[in-house]
C-alpha cells in the first residue's frame, strides 16, 4: 500500500509534468523553447561539442606544440582539435554561437554538417553564415518557426523597407526597396500573394509614400485600402489610362533631375545617372510603389483593339521597370503565372523584376518562371510547398541567394484600419489625383441628440 502511494505521489507529478511539457512543445513551442528545448539542447552542446565535430569531420590534428603541452601536464591521449567555440547566445527561437574556422576549413565544411549538428543537439533546424574570414556563425533554431509566425520585436525597418514575413531561420525578411527596387510575386490561387501585398502595404501606409494600385479582380483585393491609395485601376481599361499618367510623372522626375544638375533637357533619360534621393529634401519627389495583383490580366486580351491596348500597357510597364528606379518609382508584381506564353514583352518584364517571391506552385514550370535564373534548389523548395501552409514562400533574389518565409496572418479588415489610420499621410501628386479612389466611409455612429427639440410654440 505504501509502494503505491510512493509510486502515486512521486509519479503524479512527474507524469503532470511531462504532460504538460509535450502540450507545451506541441500548443506553445516557443514557450516550450524558452523553459525545456533551450537548456536541455544547451547541455547536449556543451557536453558533446568535441565529440560531435569529431564525428561530422571538423577537427583539425593537434598542433607539435598542444601535444607537447598535454604531454607534459596530463596522462590523456591527445585528440583531435575542433573549431575555437564562441559564447552561446540564447534567444527566444534558438541560439547562436559563433565558431572560429581552423586552419584548411571553410564556411561550407560546416554547412556540410548542418544536418548532423541539428540530429546531435536535438534542434529544429542548423544554419550557418559567415561572419567575417575565418569566423562563423552557427543559428540553430530551436523550433519550426514558419508553423506560426510571429515577427522578432526587433525588425529593421525605415524608409521604404518593410519586413514583411520570417525566414525559417528566425531572422526578419525585409523587402527594401532601396535594394531591390521591383520584385515579383508568383503562386497558384490561394498560395497567399495577396496577403503578402496586403502586408507590404500595411507597412508602407505609415510611410511617406504613394500607393498606386492595379488589381485587375475588380478592385476585391485593393479596395480595402482606398483611403491610403494615391491612385487605383480596378480593370485593364483603367490600367491602361493609369499607366501612361505614371511614365509621365517618371519623365517630370527626370526633368527635376536634369534641372538640378544643369544638364541641357535633351538628353536621352538613360543618361542620367543620378535619381531622386540625390535632390535635397525639399525638392524631392515622394516616392511610388505600384502594386499590380494578377499581372496576367493586363495581357490577356480578345480582340484586335484589345492587343493594341496591351502592347502599349506592357510597354509602359517596362518603362517604368526599367526607369523607374531612379525617379523612386518602384513595381511590386504579383501573377498566377508570368511565362513567354502571355506574349510579347512578358519575358522582358520579367527579366526586370531583380526581387523574388515564389509561393506554392501547381507546377514545376511555374516556379522556374521565378527562380530558375536563381537557383535549382530554390525551384525544388518551391515545389514542395504544401497546400495546408499558406503563405509559405521562397524568396531569392537574382544574386543567387534564397531562403524559405512565411508571412504571419493579417487580416483585410486590420490592414485596411491601418490604411483609414493613415488616410491623412496620402501625399499630394495631382497627376494621379483623378485616380484616387472613393474611400469607404467607415461607419461612424450618429451621435445621440442631448435633448430632443421641441418646436417652440408662443
Ligand atoms: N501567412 C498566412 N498565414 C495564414 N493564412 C494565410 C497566410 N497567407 C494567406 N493565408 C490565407 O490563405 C488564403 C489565401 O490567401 P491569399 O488571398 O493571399 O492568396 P492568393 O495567392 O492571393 O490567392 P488568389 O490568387 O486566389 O488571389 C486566405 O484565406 C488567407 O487568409
Ligand atoms: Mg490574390
């Protein structure tokens, strides 16, 4: 009898505990990171750190001197040295640590090994980046951080930079316009491209700014943030008034510019060098982003009249591509597809857009569209999205580098409060004044009369 209540009174506990620690690890991981996966991956580390680099192959023979050394003081074999360790660094995701390369070693020998290094200490996930010559830094995550995202507080942002998603490395993703001044954003329907630009222009919405809109699905995406939107097309035959407006106020830009340096107005605009962030402050344009969801159809078209209006649109469009930068004018892309197939220019519009984001695709050919000139692997990651996580996306960018993000949830109905709460930041461009948009008057409640009047009666 007493064995049993021994057994209940210390198994109760012990069983409520690891109970809670696998719904912890299950319902709350990062609360499961913080109090259990950290410590106990930390003690695997500390415990384990010479024998596991042995064991992946990144030890280095001991110098003549070291053995020398360990000769002389102590009665143990001397073994193999691994990489010099930095301090561990604990953060709410994982941990860093940083690691000094031994001589004949280089950043990819480790990153070789990043699988083995996660099996070893028992994380989610190893990342390894170089941090300077000779010193690199190891990111291990501690859980999946893309099953529900949640942005670091400390995000880079600033002037047309905003971090729109997580990479799975725990790291923000931030879509700088300054870097990358036109991008484009691919997926099959409800891959999650809208809720990416509708992050995106939450973020700019607080900015200096104009949003320009083209959402050729009658405005359903777009709509919402009419009171933020400088200007916005809601059909083809919008768009295409919409977009000659713009490659005019490119052309004025560059007419500030030549101004400014004294250069004669004939030069071809190609010429100028400079762009807009080098006027001073008070003579600077605003800049513009463009958002276009569901690029395709601008292209498509059914009559001959029809293809004369695209030719021109798509014209315009790479104008502005490939200009536009410099006249701070930047493209956010957004399309199903964006292959040959949609006809002339299409390719060359592409070829335009340096940033990438590829979301779930239905087919191989898709992905290739967005990240073939970027990276196999990337084509294969893009392919493997599943369907249960929207949202989920690759993105590279065309120097070759690429990683796997996540958007977190924002709903339409908090993006466009953001938008109405930012309604008095919309700048004043009157060449796009006729295309602003009827913003929805939120429905203000009438406010209760004090005393009802009475008609006065003498
Ligand atoms: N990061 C995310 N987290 C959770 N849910 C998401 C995320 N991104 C998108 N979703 C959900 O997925 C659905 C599709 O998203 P979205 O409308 O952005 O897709 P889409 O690619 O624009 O589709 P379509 O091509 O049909 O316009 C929406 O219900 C949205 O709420
Ligand atoms: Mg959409």
């Amino acid at each position: 009898m007493t064995d049993l209540a021994t057994l209940l009174e210390v198994g109760g506990p012990l069983a409520a505990l690891g109970g809670g620690a696998a719904y912890a690890r299950a319902k709350h991981p990062g609360v499961y990171w913080s109090t259990v996966g950290l410590p106990l991956s930390t003690a695997r580390l500390l415990s384990s750190y010479g024998s596991v680099m042995e064991a992946c192959g990144l030890t280095v023979a001991p110098s003549r001197l070291r053995m020398l050394a360990v000769k002389a003081t102590t009665r143990r074999e001397v073994r193999p040295v691994p990489p010099r360790r930095g301090i561990i660094r604990p953060t709410s995701t994982g941990l860093r640590l940083r690691l000094r390369l031994a001589p004949g070693q280089e950043p990819a020998d480790v990153a070789a090994s990043a699988e083995r290094l996660r099996h070893a200490w028992g994380v989610h996930a190893v990342y390894v980046s170089t941090i300077k010559p000779g010193v690199v830094e190891l990111r291990l995550v501690g859980f999946d951080v893309l099953r529900r995202v949640r942005m670091p507080r400390k995000v880079g942002g600033g002037l047309l930079r905003v971090p729109v998603a997580l990479r799975e490395d725990a790291t923000p993703f931030v879509r700088d316009y300054r870097t990358i001044p036109h991008q484009l954003t691919l997926g099959a329907t409800l891959s999650g491209k809208s809720m990416y630009l509708r992050h995106l222009i939450a973020g700019l919405a607080r900015q200096p700014v104009a949003l320009v809109g083209i959402d050729c699905k009658r405005g359903v995406e777009l709509a919402p943030f009419a009171a933020r939107l400088s200007a916005l097309a809601t059909d083809p035959e919008q768009a295409a008034e919409l977009l000659p407006v713009l490659v005019k106020e490119m052309e004025d830009r560059y007419d500030l510019i030549k101004a400014r340096q004294g250069i004669a107005p004939d030069t071809p605009d190609e010429e100028i060098t400079s762009d807009v962030w080098g006027l001073p402050e008070s003579e600077r344009p605003v800049p513009v982003v463009l958002f276009v969801d569901e690029v395709a159809e601008l292209f498509l078209v059914a009559t001959k009249k029809e293809e004369e209006r695209r030719d021109e649109m798509v014209t315009q469009l790479i104008r502005l591509a490939q200009l536009g930068r410099a006249a701070g004018i930047y493209l956010e892309v957004c399309g199903q597809r964006f292959g040959a197939e949609l006809g002339k220019g299409a390719t060359m519009l592409r070829a335009q857009l340096t940033g990438r984001v590829c979301h779930r695709v239905n087919d191989e050919a898709t992905a290739k569209m967005a990240l073939g000139d970027i990276a196999p692997e990337a084509v294969a990651a893009a392919c493997a999205i599943a369907p249960e996580r929207p949202g989920l996306a690759v993105a590279g960018d065309t120097s070759g580098g690429w990683s796997r993000i996540r958007t977190p949830y924002l709903s339409l109905a908090d993006a466009a409060d953001i938008c109405r709460a930012s309604a008095h930041l919309v700048p004043k461009l009157p060449a796009l004044q006729p295309f602003r948009p009827d913003a929805p008057v939120s429905p203000v409640e009438q406010p209760a009369p004090v005393a009802q009047p009475r008609p006065v009666t003498g």
